[in-house]
C-alpha cells in the first residue's frame, strides 16, 4: 500500500486512493478496422493509465484489415493520416478508458480508394489513482523525497458504482459524464502533498443534477525525473 492509501482510508470516509496493482508498465495494441459509418476505436487499461506511443489512421501493412476488403484496396501500404498521433495523444493521454470516433479522421482521405484501419500502440502507465466523491477531498501525498506528478483528472461521473452510496438512482444514472481537467496537475505537480476539493466552484458543473466525483490518476517522481518513464516499486 502507497502512503496514500494508508493516509486517506484513515483520514478520509469519502475519498480513497490505491496504487493500482500493476506496478510494471504493460504495452497495448488496439487496431479497428474501417467498417463502417459510425465507428468507435476504444482504449483501454486496467491498471494505470494511457499513454500513446505510436497512431496509424491509414495502411502499413497488407496483412491488416483483410476481411471483406478487394484486394485492390490493400496494396497501398504507404497511407498515413499525418495528425493522427497528436490527435490521440490529446483524447487518451492520462485517461484509463478513452473512445474516439473513426469518423473524426475520414475527411480529408488520406489515400482514397485504399482500406483504412486506425492502430494505437499504447502504454499502460501504472497510476496511484485516488478517488473523491464531491464536496470531499482528494488527498495526494507521495513521500518526502518525492514529488507529485499528475497524469490525468476526471471530475464528472462514468460508472454507477463509485461515490454512489445514499445516492438516487437518478443521481447516478449518467455515466457519460467525463470531464478531463487539468487543474489537479496545476495545483498539485511539484508538491510533495496536496489537497483538493472535488467541488463546483473548482471545477464546474458538467452535468447538472448527477452526483459526481473526482478522480486523480498520478504518480511520485524524484524531481527531474521523467514522470513518463519511472521504475514504480514501493
Ligand atoms: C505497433 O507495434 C507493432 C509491433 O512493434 C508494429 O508492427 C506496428 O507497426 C505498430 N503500430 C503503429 C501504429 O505504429
């Protein structure tokens, strides 16, 4: 258990924080294939959080996407969308669960008359991941020699489950409330402790009426250290 663990469950009712078991980051490869109008390609990690190495919206490879595509329409293997890489950086960097629509990366065609594929090479960055219910704090901590790095921040609500108890079905039904922020990193990166209140006048309201929650995924660096390429084991 992390220091903070220990420190919020005492402390704390409402707010919790846990290293995610993982402590050794894993790689990923999600490809989907170019099918069909309304297309969703959707990363995912179980422990820790994305991290996007590598993106190809377009062809590299002959042997990818074959099923129900002519042949002609797989020969060319020099198609790349340019942004794609930036772009998934920017929707999934930080997140544990990111969806972007394919339909995003169709206009302009980097090569017509070829079938595409999006591919994502990720990494799965292990996280502490703390989580605190609204109107109660998130307390990250590492220990002295260390400092905080903030990957990511969701305050919103995307499962049932969390922060739901004494709740109305009504208060928790929306879970398509995600809202990334990047306050808990102003705040907190840097500090070797720190507090902070999953509330309205911090971050908003992005859906009214559903009881929402803050959740912080980070990890404790040495200062200077690459907060993207660290050992993890306490
Ligand atoms: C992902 O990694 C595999 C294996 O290293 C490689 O063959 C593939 O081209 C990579 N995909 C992208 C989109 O770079």
């Amino acid at each position: 258990m992390s220091s903070c663990a220990k420190l919020c469950s005492a402390l704390l009712l409402t707010a919790t924080c846990f290293l995610l078991t993982a402590v050794v980051d894993s790689s990923e490869q999600v490809t989907t294939c170019d099918w069909f109008p309304l297309n969703i390609h959707r990363l995912a990690c179980d422990h820790g959080v994305i991290k996007v190495d590598k993106a190809l919206y377009g062809r590299s490879s002959p042997l990818v996407c074959t099923e129900r595509a002519p042949q002609h329409s797989l020969s060319n293997v020099q198609c790349a969308r340019k942004d794609t890489v930036e772009t998934l950086q920017k929707s999934c960097d930080g997140k544990s669960v990111c969806e972007v629509l394919i339909n995003d990366f169709r206009t302009p065609d980097p090569c017509v008359g070829t079938f595409k594929y999006l591919q994502t090479n990720f990494t799965c960055l292990h996280a502490i991941t703390c989580v605190a219910c609204e109107e109660s704090e998130a307390h990250l901590y590492c220990d002295e020699e260390r400092e905080i790095f903030v990957y990511g921040a969701e305050f919103g609500r995307r499962d049932r489950r969390t922060c739901s108890k004494r709740r109305t079905p009504q208060e928790t039904e929306n879970i398509h409330c995600q809202h990334q922020t990047d306050i808990v990193g102003k705040r907190c990166n840097g500090k070797n402790s720190c507090l902070i209140k999953a509330s309205h006048d911090l971050f908003g309201d992005p859906c009214e009426g559903t009881y929402k929650y803050l959740e912080v995924f980070y990890t404790c660096i040495y200062h200077g250290e690459d907060p993207y390429n660290t050992w993890y084991i306490d």
